[in-house]
C-alpha cells in the first residue's frame, strides 16, 4: 500500500523596527562667526573677512524616531512524504 502526503506551509511576517536617537545640535563653517549661542533663535551669523568664501552647515534633529525600518517577508514551504507498507502473511 502506497501513501503520499503533502504539506504546505506559508508564512507571510513584517518586522517593524524604529530607531530613536537623542536631541542633536551642531554647527560647522569657515569665515563665519556666531553673535550668540548656536541654539538662540535670534542668533545670527557674520561674515569675517569680507569677499573671501565662506561656508556654514546647521545640523539640528529633535529626540526620538530617526528611522523605521519595515522588512515584509513571504515564505512558501511544501514537502511531500510518500510511504510504501508491505503487509504479509
């Protein structure tokens, strides 16, 4: 006697990650100077040599989600078994 059997299996999953980061501030240039802390809203920046290049990036990012991450992923499985008895007497 010949038995098959077939499974199958799928699977459908989403990972959701966040990443949190912190308050972040900084400032960076040349042939610039502040009047005040970076961080003042009335803070203005100056030229000091006039007619020479100057250059000024602010970076500023709030506390909390920095990034998210979501990975959807499908998995399909199928297996067959097939058995064979002998009975005797």
């Amino acid at each position: 006697m010949q038995s098959t059997t077939t499974t199958t299996i799928d699977i459908e999953r989403t990972i959701e990650t966040e990443v949190y980061g912190g308050e972040y501030s900084s400032w960076s240039g040349s042939n610039v100077t502040p009047s005040a802390d970076i961080a003042g809203s009335s803070t203005t920046f100056s030229v000091n040599t006039a007619g020479d290049p100057w250059s000024l990036e602010i970076t500023t990012r709030d506390a909390g989600i920095v990034e998210t991450i979501d990975i959807t992923e499908t998995i399909d499985s199928t297996s067959t078994t097939t058995s064979l008895s002998i009975f005797s007497q």
